[in-house]
C-alpha cells in the first residue's frame, strides 16, 4: 500500500532494505514531520533520538516508518472526514 501513498518514500525504504547501511546512513528511530508549519521531531520508539540505525535493527526502523507514514495519512483523513461531517 506504501508503494501506491508515496511512490519515492516507498523506494527510499526498499532500498535500505535491499542494501547494506552500515557506515551509510546516520539516522535514528525518528522521523521530522511538520505540525501547523513547525518542523517536530518523532520518536518512532521510546528513545528512538538515542538509538542509531544499523544493519541489525534497520528491519524493525522500516517497519516503524511505514507504520507511522501510513498511520499519518489516515489521521489526516479522518480529521478531513470529521470537519467535513461537522460542517
């Protein structure tokens, strides 16, 4: 279903996948989203800032970030649904 909401972040994660990121990448288990034009930092998991992504743990962050990507399309959604209701 990624691959059909965000064609590009979907390629970003099949190629972490698919590839080896040790020394790669500098990421965490966190991930920026903008809130009312304010750029916010998430933990994907308690921690997260603290917790480098590695080889090791790079299929739990995957699945994490899909988790959250999806779990904010929905919310955006259903918050469109419910003023739309209201109105």
């Amino acid at each position: 279903d990624l691959e059909y909401l965000d064609e590009e972040f979907h390629q970003s994660l099949q190629w972490m996948k698919d590839n080896d990121i040790e020394d790669m990448l500098d990421l965490t288990f966190t991930v920026n989203e903008e809130v009312f034009g304010q750029i916010t930092e998430r933990e994907l998991k308690p921690g997260g800032a603290n917790i480098p992504v590695s080889e090791k743990n790079k299929k739990e962050y995957i699945e994490r970030m899909v988790k959250w990507r999806i779990e904010r399309g929905v919310v955006q959604q259903t918050e469109s649904l419910v003023r739309g209701f209201y109105e």
